[in-house]
C-alpha cells in the first residue's frame, strides 16, 4: 500500500503532511480560500441587496442577470406572448439558481482550500472535490449526513457558517417569491382598474365627462394615484416586477401605466381649466407616475429617441368635451416630451406598442 494512502487510511500525520506542502501550494490554498470567500461574500451581498433593501433595486449580479435573460427571451420570443409571459417567473427562478449556485461553489472552494478540511467518516481519508461539494450540498440546508465531518477547528466554524448561509438563503427567498407574487398581482389589478375606464387615454377622459364637467374622475384618479405610487414602490424594492409580462393587453401593468398618464396629460393640458378634475388631485397622480417612471433605471430602460403619437383631441370633441386648441396643446406637449420618450420607452421595452391597444 502506498506510503500517503496509508496515512489517509489510518488518519494520522496531518501535522506531517501539512509540513510536505511546498511553499506553491500553500500559496494556492490561501487563493483558493480567499476566492471562496468571495464568491459566497458575492451572493450573500446580491441577496440582502435584493431582498432587503428597499432603495436598492437588484443586487449587481441579480440586475445584469435579469436584463439578460430578458434581452435573450425577447429575441427569440419575438411575437409569442405566451413565451414572454414566462418571462418573470424564469427570471425569478433563475436568480434563485444564481444565488443557490454561488453558494455552493463558494462553500466547495473555501473548503478546497486544504486537503485535510474534512474526514471521512468511513475510511478516515480526505474527499475529493465531488466530496466536497457533496458536503456542502447537505451542510447548506441540513445539519450534514454524517458522511464527512469537519476536521480542525477552522472547519467546524466554517461547516457552520454553511448550514447558517443556507437557512438565511431559504428564509429569504421565500419571503422574496411571496412578495413578488403579491406584487404582480397588484400590477394586474391597476390594469384591470385603468382599462375599465378606457383602454385608450381619450376614452378614459370620456368616462368622467357628465356633460359639464369631468369631476366624476375625481374618485378614480385619486385611488388610482394611490394604487401607481404603491407599484412605484413595489418596482423600487423588486425590479424583477419590470419583467413580468402579461399575456393580454388588458392586464398588462406597462400600458396602463401609459394610457393613464397619456389621459392625466389631456386633463392637465387638454381641457380648459374650469371643466377639469380637482386639480390637486390631477398633480398628484402625475407626481405617482412620475415616481414609477425614475425606477426604469433599475431595469436598465432609457426614453427612446422618438416622440409616441399624441392624444387626439377630436376624439373628445366627438363626445362633447371641451378642449383647447391644437396649437397649445401641441406646446405643452413639448414640455413632457422626455417624459412620453419613456412611457414609449416602457411599453416597448415590455414588448408592446403605441398606442398601447386600438381601441376607441
């Protein structure tokens, strides 16, 4: 039997085999353990940054992950709704993965960092790196299967800062996947709340008109304003909300967004000032939009370099509503035109197009 299989099998001479390590090795082992360290510093960041902080927006490795995935769907889901409304859910998952897989291969390297850092229970020998990473998988989410054990006192720390790393892992994401689904239910619920009063902006400015003024809107605009500025925050804390795409118009948070700031453009620079809703509420409602639109940056989406085509008037001249004239509502739209690039911006990045649905 070979002199270091022997040594294995009897499970002495780690003192004596630590001192036949050349200085190249040791060398190694200290990259090894500081590349370790941080690749599972890396995760653990990403996933505190992600679920944790409200004015974060996504980790760096989380953010440049789902643009990508979303980038990659779009190019060969081009027109499949269908496919793109798997969008979010691959997207959550696949982060999940990233975070799960970090981990992993941290905890694999930091514990390749020396030859003696776990024993076999067994034979008393040292696992490879299929053992290693055999026993981090168990060490993460359980308490080990007894196959290997820690071997020093470094070790025995270390196995558990894994079964710790691991906990914090499954607790937070569960609490992330629920906030998420709850918060793509209420993008879906602004939507339904915007296209039911109009899946155009006219239309929606049609809806409040009683034939002398459009106070009936002041009821709508006023939860709708509450219920865009909780999605703003929403978005802030989870971008992976942006890619959630839904499979119908109606339901798709993105157009309504547009339409409903397109019909507080018409009740801000449309209609004469004597026929609008309370106009305290009209600017806090473009105030909310205004809010949802700054957390595009957190996925990545800047205003386009062409201008959406603009509300029609004569659309609610045929309904009886009073408006101003083309020409000023022409240079007041100049006034908001970066901020229409964006909203356009918006709905192609979620794959649909202006205006948002042909519809009256």
């Amino acid at each position: 039997m070979p002199h270091r299989y022997a040594e294995r099998r009897s499970g002495i001479g780690t003192g004596q085999r630590s001192g036949l390590l050349s200085t190249r090795n040791a060398a190694m082992n200290v990259a090894l353990f500081a590349l370790g360290v941080a690749v599972i510093l890396a995760a653990t960041v990403d996933l505190l940054w992600t679920a944790l902080w409200v004015d974060g927006g996504a980790g760096p490795i989380s953010a440049r992950l789902s643009t990508a995935t979303w980038r990659g769907l779009k190019a060969v889901g081009s027109g499949r709704r269908r496919l793109l409304s798997l969008a979010g859910p691959l997207i959550l998952v696949v982060t999940l993965f990233a975070w799960i897989g970090l981990l992993w291969a941290g905890w694999t390297v930091l514990f390749g960092a020396s030859e003696t850092a776990l024993l076999s229970t067994r034979h008393g020998g040292f696992p490879n790196w299929v053992g290693r990473g055999y026993y981090v998988a168990y060490t993460m989410f359980t308490d080990g299967n007894g196959d290997y054990t820690p071997h020093g006192e470094l070790w025995q720390i270390a196995s558990g800062l894994t079964t710790a790393s691991g906990m914090l892992f499954a607790t937070l994401s569960v609490s992330y996947i629920l906030s998420v689904l709850g918060a793509v239910a209420d993008k879906r619920s602004f939507a339904s709340s915007v296209h039911g009063l109009g899946e155009r902006s006219e239309a929606f400015v049609r809806s409040g008109w009683n034939g002398d003024d459009l106070a009936q809107l002041d009821l709508p605009l006023n939860e709708l304003a509450s219920d865009i500025g909780r999605l703003a925050e929403q978005h802030k804390s989870y971008p992976i909300l942006h890619y959630y795409h839904s499979e119908g118009g109606t339901d798709a948070s993105t157009v309504a967004v547009a339409v409903f700031d397109d019909a507080l453009t018409l009740l801000r620079f449309g209609v004469p000032e004597e026929r609008r809703p309370n106009e305290a509420l009209v600017k806090g409602a473009r105030s909310s939009t205004s809010d949802y639109l700054q957390t595009l940056d957190e996925a990545f989406i800047e205003p386009v370099d062409r201008t959406p085509r603009p509300p029609d008037l004569d659309r609610l001249r045929a309904a009886g509503v009073p408006t101003m004239s083309d020409e000023e509502f022409a240079d007041a739209l100049d006034d908001v035109d970066e901020r229409r690039r964006r909203l356009l911006a918006l709905v192609e990045a979620d794959a649909w197009y202006w205006p948002p649905l042909d519809a009256d």
